[in-house]
C-alpha cells in the first residue's frame, strides 16, 4: 500500500511536465539482422498503473533498417508503467514493461522468426536407390486460372530450381502461404542420364495434370526418375510440333522446346525428347507394338495419341502436335502411318519457295501433296520415272507440307517446307 500511494504521489508531482518523448528501438532476428514490416505495440500497462491515469494504446511498424518509434502522448507523467511488445516465434506476444522518468526510453527487441515451410527430398534414379546426383528440380506454382462450365484451369509457373546434390537431395523454402506447388526433376541435355530417364514429377508422373500437389506446409516429396525402357528396334516415329487456333501467332508456325514423350499402353517409357528449331521431333530403334505419345506442357492438358508399329507398319510419321491456348494434342494425319520402300528418292530445295524439284522415281508414281493437318491441298498428279520433276507450290501459303508418292513399289513419304 505505501508503494501504492508512493508511486501516485510522484505521478500528481509529474503532472506538470508535458514535454513529450519518444519510445523506440530495433527489432532483429536472433542473428541479429534488422527486420522490417515488424508491429511493434507502447501502451500504458494498467495492470499496474492506478485506474484514474490515462490509458493510451500506440504502435509503429519497423522500418527497412528494423527501427521503430512512437511519440508518448502528454498526458504520460513520471513514475507511470508503459509496455512494449511484439509478435514472436508462434504468434506469441514478447512484451517489456518500463517505468517513464521523463526522458525517452528505448526498447530493443531479439526475435525468432517462424521459418517458413520447407519442401525437400530426395531424387533416385529409377525405381532403385541410387542417388540421380546433378538432376536439376524445379519448383513450380500451381495456380487456378479460369473455370470454363465444369471444367477448371490451371496456370503453372515455375518459381525455382536447385540442382541435387551427389547424394541426390534438394531442397526449398515454401514461396507463400495459400499457394500450391509441384516439384519435377530431369537431366540437362547435356548430362549422360539425360536420355536415360526422363523428366519426372512427385509423385513418379510423366506429366503435371497427374502430378501430386504440395500444400503450404514441410513436406518431404521424393522422387523416383522415370527410367526410359531401350530394348531396341526397326521402328521410327517422327512429327512436328506447331502453333494451334487460339494463339497469339500464326497456326502453323514451328513450336521448339515441347517436351514429347513416348510410353507403351502400359506407360513404360520408350523415349522423351523436345522438339527441334523448327518444330520437329523423332524417336528411332523402337520394337514393334503399341505406344502412346503425349506432351507435357505447363497448364495444358494432353490427350495421349495410341498407335501401333508393326512389320507391314515400322514407321509412324507426321504425327502433329497443335498448341493451342488450353491444349497440347497430338493427331495422326491420314497418311500418318506409311512403308517407306524407295529410299533413293529424294526432294529438293528444301525449304523451297517457288518449286521443288522430284527425282530418283523407280517406277511411276502418283504424287500428292498434303499440309500438316493431313489436308490434300494440291491435285493428285502422275509423275514419270527416270525424270527429274519440277512440282510448282507458289500458291502454297508458308508451312510445313508432305509429298506422299505411290506406285507399285510401295509408298514413300517425304517432307518439305515452303518459305
């Protein structure tokens, strides 16, 4: 009680100093660098004071070099209790209690940050334990982009990428709450694994849509690398990837970069692959039977195309992806399928402008000319053999076309592009 009264006579004796002073200070980690965007609470603690001094509830926020600072209101007067406080570990409160003296007062704060979540793992080479030590690992944010009637789109985009380490672990700071993210492994084209296994999401998917999705807290998604299945063969694929309706350049226009992947019907990888400058892409020595082929390209969906090799069959050819705003779809044209036998004919310039030029014809042949779709876009016409033949495409708009010759030798396809 004489502490009491003590202490709300030095308070009545203060009453008269209305200068007004300031209550600052730093806020830093535990290693000591400054933290900004920090709130930082001064109130009157009337826990302690009397009940007739005023109460008064402040704050500041840190500023880039950690620091706060509040101006005490006047009616402060000597002798009388003010806190500070600020959000710790935990969202737990770290608070400090002074006694005003009628000077400014400085209050420093030592905080520990709440790590953010981490996402790490480990990344092995098949279904085994080896290490796939140099893969590179991508983070990538996943984001809903639009609904069109029951159907939901996403937005994917990659956020960062760490190579794993000999012992094949990576790992990373989750980006934000609220947000969800994929990871994806994969050889550069440089590495001796790289056409070994190829590009795998968590968990040991070939492509996004059926990738696992990592929520906002630590997780610990391992990896196992798709190995790609070399059992060798006559068999050959090959196509074109090109710009679909729905973009913003011209359909038709050459797409390089496509990831392409090649499975059988029970999605044992054959062979992945990206397409070249100009829009191509093959696999060759595959065995003879059925295979899907599909891409994978952020936030577009593709439906697999299932085709068979076959010994009347041994080679799949212009086979053709359209990227289209929301899709990457392969399609076969018609003549997709076909049983090259006169390997000395040949086509030429290529690319060309105006003509092409046809030799090394075995027997006469009819020839017809088709676009990237499949589409016959010239009149079939018979060509002589042991003549060199001039084909005129000036009406031909710029693109890639197909010229199937067919006689009674078989049919031979070959491919040309009009500039």
């Amino acid at each position: 009680m004489k502490r009491r009264y003590l202490l709300l006579l030095m308070m009545m004796i203060g009453v008269y100093a209305k200068a007004q002073y300031t209550f600052s200070g730093t806020v830093r980690n535990s290693s000591g660098t400054p933290l900004s965007g920090k709130t930082v609470f001064v109130k009157a603690d009337t826990t302690i004071n009397p009940k007739l001094l005023p109460a008064f509830n402040l704050s500041d926020v840190t500023d880039t070099g950690g620091k706060y600072s509040v101006t005490l209101p006047t009616s402060v007067v000597n002798g009388m209790y003010i806190m500070s406080s600020t959000v710790n570990c935990n969202s737990v409160l770290s608070t400090k209690t002074y006694q005003y003296k009628g000077n400014n007062i400085v209050s420093d704060f030592t905080v520990c940050i709440t790590p953010a979540p981490t996402i790490s793992g480990q990344v092995t080479l098949g279904s085994g334990s080896t290490a796939a030590s140099s893969a590179k690992v991508w983070l990538i944010r996943i984001a809903e982009d639009t609904i069109v009637g029951s159907i939901t789109y996403y937005k994917l985009t990659p956020t960062d990428s760490v190579i794993a380490s000999a012992v094949g672990s990576y790992a990373f700071s989750h980006p934000g709450s609220g947000q969800d993210m994929l990871v994806r492994a994969a050889y550069q084209s440089f590495s001796a694994n790289y056409s070994k296994y190829a590009p795998t999401y968590y968990a040991d998917t070939l492509t996004w849509p059926n990738a696992s999705w990592l929520p906002y807290t630590s997780t610990t998604p391992s990896i196992k690398m798709r190995q790609v299945n070399t059992p060798g063969g006559p068999g050959y694929v090959s196509g074109f990837v090109v710009v679909g309706a729905g973009k913003s350049t011209a359909v038709g226009d050459p797409l390089p970069n496509r990831l392409i992947l090649l499975t059988d019907t029970m999605d044992k990888v054959y062979g992945h692959t990206v397409s070249a400058s100009d829009g191509t892409f093959s696999f060759s020595n595959l065995p003879y039977g059925t295979y899907k082929i599909f891409g994978d390209v952020l936030g577009k969906t593709s439906k697999p195309l299932i085709f068979t090799l076959s010994a009347s069959n041994p080679q799949s050819k212009f086979i053709t992806f359209q990227e289209k705003s929301r899709t990457f779809d392969p399609m076969m044209p018609a003549l997709g399928i076909a049983n090259t036998t006169q390997a000395n004919i040949r086509i030429y310039p290529n690319p060309a402008t105006t003509a092409i030029s046809i030799d090394g014809l075995q027997a006469d042949a009819v020839i017809t000319i088709y676009d990237i779709a499949g589409r016959q876009v010239m009149p079939p016409a018979t060509l002589l053999h042991g003549r060199l033949h001039s084909i005129n495409i000036s009406t031909l708009p710029q693109g890639h076309y197909t010229v199937q010759l067919s006689n009674n030798a078989g049919t031979s396809s070959l491919k040309f592009v009009k500039q």
